[in-house]
C-alpha cells in the first residue's frame, strides 16, 4: 500500500504489522489480491516456504494473477522471492 493504509479497512500498514486478527479465523497473514476478491477474502495458501497459511485480502490492486504479501517494512526480504502457481483455496469469499 503506496499511501501506508490498506484500502479495504484503512489500517495503518507502516507499523510493521502484518497480520490481521479475525474473529473467524484467528491471527492471518496480510496480503493485497487483485479487486476479483472481495474485503475480507481469507485464502488458504499453499506454498511449503510459509507453511500452508491463511491469509485475508485487505488491500487491492495488483494483478489478477497476483498475491502480494504485505511485508514488516519496505526494505525487508521476503523469505519467497517469486513463487509461480500458487495453489490456494478460497475459505471465506469477502467478510
């Protein structure tokens, strides 16, 4: 998110924070999706680096074939540099 907020919810992303507390689902990794998922869109990846994790759409605008994590700071590495088909499940489709 360019301006630090995330456009589904307005939190402020330049904390470092990056995970969300669900009522449903509990602590889940932060990540932007392309507007084809709605706010609130929790996903089940499925990449061995992260260890099968849930994570929910709290931001838009990238690509449709797209995830992008939201990561601690800018300058941090992600510990997947670029993951090819993902395979994910769709859990809970929007809020």
């Amino acid at each position: 998110s360019c301006s630090g907020r995330l456009g589904c919810n307005g939190q402020n992303a330049k904390n470092g924070n990056i995970y969300y507390n669900d009522k449903e689902y509990g602590k889940v990794r932060i990540v932007a999706a392309s507007s084809m998922f709605p706010c609130g869109t929790i996903l089940k990846m499925h990449v061995k680096a992260y260890n099968n994790m849930y994570v929910i759409v709290l931001d838009r605008g990238v690509d449709s074939s797209m995830i992008d994590l939201l990561k601690e700071s800018q300058r941090s590495k992600s510990p997947v540099r670029t993951v090819n088909n993902v395979v994910f499940d769709i859990v809970r489709y929007g809020y």
